[in-house]
C-alpha cells in the first residue's frame, strides 16, 4: 500500500479524533522509525513518552515473544506468577505499597478516583487539581483534568473536582474543606508544558495533606518509571505520597497502567469495589517486567541526567542564536524549549526534515526522548531542529 492508500482507509473506516501527522509508520527501532515509502525519522517523542527504551527493545520484544507462546491472558479470579513479580518490582521501586493494574494511565487515575472517594466516606468527596493538569480523557479523569479545552463538549462533568494554580501552596489550602478527600496532580506538568514546581511544593502539599486527612495522590503516568531519572518523579523531593499512577514507560509501548497505594488506603478496595478484565494482562506485565529490569541491570536511570545535561546544553545554545526561545527547562528526559511564537510550524518542518518533536501549549517544543538514544542521533536531531527553527526565524523576518 502507498501513504495515500492508508489515508484514504483511514477517511472511510476509522473515527477521525485525533490530528494525524501525514506519516504511515511501519517500522520502528530504538530512536528511529521508517515509513511505509521506506523514509527514515528521528523519534524524540516516542510513543507519546511511552516507549522510554526506544522502540522495539530487544528484550520487551523477546520477553512478549516468550510470553505469548506460554499464557497470554486469564481473568483475575486466578493468581499469576506474572503479576505478582511486577506489583513486587513496583513496590520495591517505591514505598512498600500495593497495587492494582489497569490498561491505561487514565485508567488509573479513574481507579485512584474512586479509591480515594472510598477511602474518605460519606461526605468527603471533593478532590483539588490544578491548572494546566491532563489526567486523561474518560470521565473522571477528564472530569479531574483542569483544562477546558479537554471538557468543551462533554459538559456536565463529573462533580467534585476543585481547581487551582499549580506551584501555588496558598492556593491549595484555601480550597480544603470538610468536604475535601484528596488532593490529585503530576509532580512535573506534562501536557501543561513541563512546569516543574519549586523544590519545596510537594513537601509543602504533603504536610497539608496530613494536617487535613487527606490523601496525597500524584499522577506520574509521565513522570514514572525512570524518565526523570528517578524511578519516579516524587523521589526528587524526601516525601511518601498515598497513591501513585503510572503509564506510559510502564510497558515500554504495551498498553498497561498501574496504581501503587500505601497498605492502608489500598485495603479499602474490597473484592467488587474495583475491576478491570485485561488489567495485569500476562502478556503486557512480561513487557513491564522487562522494562523494569532492564532499567535496573543496564543503569539507565544514571544515564536519564547524562543524556538530559547534553540535550540542555544543546536547547540553551540554540537559545543563544534564536531570540524567540524563551526559556529551556528540563526534569530529566522531560524536556521543554518554551517559544514566543507558535510550535506547530516548527514540529512540522522537522518532521518534512526526518524528525520527530512535539508541541504542547501552542508555544512548548517538547521532548521525551528515550534513555537509550545515542549522543550520534542527538547531534543529528539538533542539526535538524536548528534547520527547522531557522526557516521559523525567517518567516519573522519577512513578516
């Protein structure tokens, strides 16, 4: 088939929702990806931040391999060796707690939703997020998420759900009530442009949450499973939240989610309050455990601030020629260029030019790349992002 064959299929048969780039992808390894004219990409963006490991890694792809031909699903009635190594993996990874599995970060956060409103009882239903948050697209997720954007049409949502600015303690507390259970957002923003909060909001939050009874719950669907260079992003600060969820790197590209919840807040989900057919799915969590152990046997988390450092110096210097790069921030492979002039034009032409970047906010060029990309293709994404920022420079000019 030709690209324009796949598109014409798409126009006929699948549900036009999302924003397609005009790339038909067939093939993928590590940082590169090959379209079906055989075309070669870049990928700093892979998998949306899911594929933190680089497309395809060797041992994800053999494990799966493994896998498939032994067991590759029974219902949770059952127990499988499989999930039990995983929830150990993840506990060892964090606070001690446990955990349930789902299929998506969405998911999980729905499953800390509701275990949260559980675990508060009668009258205390109300949980606070914050501005510029994405927790994910089914209704209470999207219900928890603070962008209006994200709810235009969907109305009414789903009550409870508290707004405030992000990085703001003040602001938080003013908003608990006797009616407050939780307090929910990402310890760095993601969608929201890479917004990394000062040094001392989490603890902040953190004791705030003690003084009122509430649980602390941190959306680390992005931020989790190394891609700051800590198994996960509130290990930056010298706090314990109640409940953490994950995504995305989880599975390095297989679709699996999880929640990790301390002993006593998990023990409120008693067997029928809280399911999911496909969660802990054996052939995805032999992904996930594969991914976790690679991250440990090979290093990787070491690797997440060497490569960051490089990518930073790179951005900073480029900010140094282009006067419309605002700001260079970063939280490990969690990577913003903030501009003064809108991205889409930018990630368009680095994609015509073989890479792959994302724009998040209008004006956020924002990098996820993996922790096994070499310093070879980070020298040639950056040849290719200062093309692509050139012709943006020039248009200014001539405007």
């Amino acid at each position: 088939m030709t690209s324009q064959e796949v598109f014409d299929l798409y126009g006929r048969c699948v549900i036009g929702n999302y924003g397609r780039l005009p790339v038909v992808i067939v093939k993928a390894q590590g940082s590169q990806m090959w379209d079906i004219e055989g075309k070669r990409y870049l990928d700093l963006f892979p998998g949306w931040g899911c594929s933190l490991l680089g497309h395809c890694h060797p041992r994800v792809v053999e494990a799966i391999r493994e896998q498939v031909g032994r067991l590759i699903h029974v219902d949770n009635t059952f127990y499988t060796v499989e999930q039990g190594r995983l929830a150990e993996l993840l506990s060892k990874h964090s606070f001690g707690g446990q955990c349930f599995f789902s299929n998506s970060g969405a998911e999980a956060n729905e499953g800390a939703i509701k275990l949260a409103r559980k675990r508060a009882g009668q009258g205390r239903y109300k949980i606070i997020t914050m501005e510029k948050s994405f927790h994910g697209r089914t209704f209470g997720a999207m219900s928890a998420t603070a962008q209006s954007k994200t709810h235009a049409g969907f109305e009414p949502l789903l009550p409870g759900f508290v707004y405030v600015p992000f990085n703001d303690v003040d602001a938080v507390a003013k908003a608990i009530t006797d009616e407050t259970a939780a307090i929910m957002f990402e310890p760095v923003q993601g969608e929201g442009g890479v917004n990394i909060p000062s040094d001392d909001y989490l603890p902040k939050i953190r004791e705030l949450c003690d003084e009122h009874n509430l649980l602390l719950i941190l959306d680390e669907v992005q931020t989790g499973v190394g891609r700051t260079g800590k198994w996960f992003g509130y290990q930056h600060s010298d706090i314990e939240p109640d409940i953490v969820t994950m995504a995305k790197a989880l599975g390095n590209g297989a679709p699996i989610g999880a929640i990790i919840a301390q002993p006593e807040v998990a023990s409120v989900f008693t067997p029928g309050s809280h399911a999911s057919t496909y969660g802990a799915n054996c052939l995805v969590v032999s992904a996930a455990i594969a991914t976790l152990e690679t991250i440990e046997s090979e290093g990787l988390l070491d690797r997440v601030g060497q490569i960051s450092a490089d990518i930073v110096d790179r951005a900073r210097a480029m900010q140094q020629r282009f006067g419309f790069i605002e700001e260079v921030r970063a939280r490990g492979l969690m990577i913003a260029i903030q501009l003064s002039l809108p991205g889409a034009a930018i990630v368009s032409s680095a994609l015509d030019k073989g890479l792959r970047i994302n724009c998040t906010q209008g004006n956020v060029i924002r990098l996820l790349p993996a922790m096994t990309i070499t310093t070879q293709e980070v020298d040639e994404a950056f040849e290719i992002m200062a093309a692509a920022f050139a012709e943006s420079e020039s248009k200014l000019v001539t405007t």
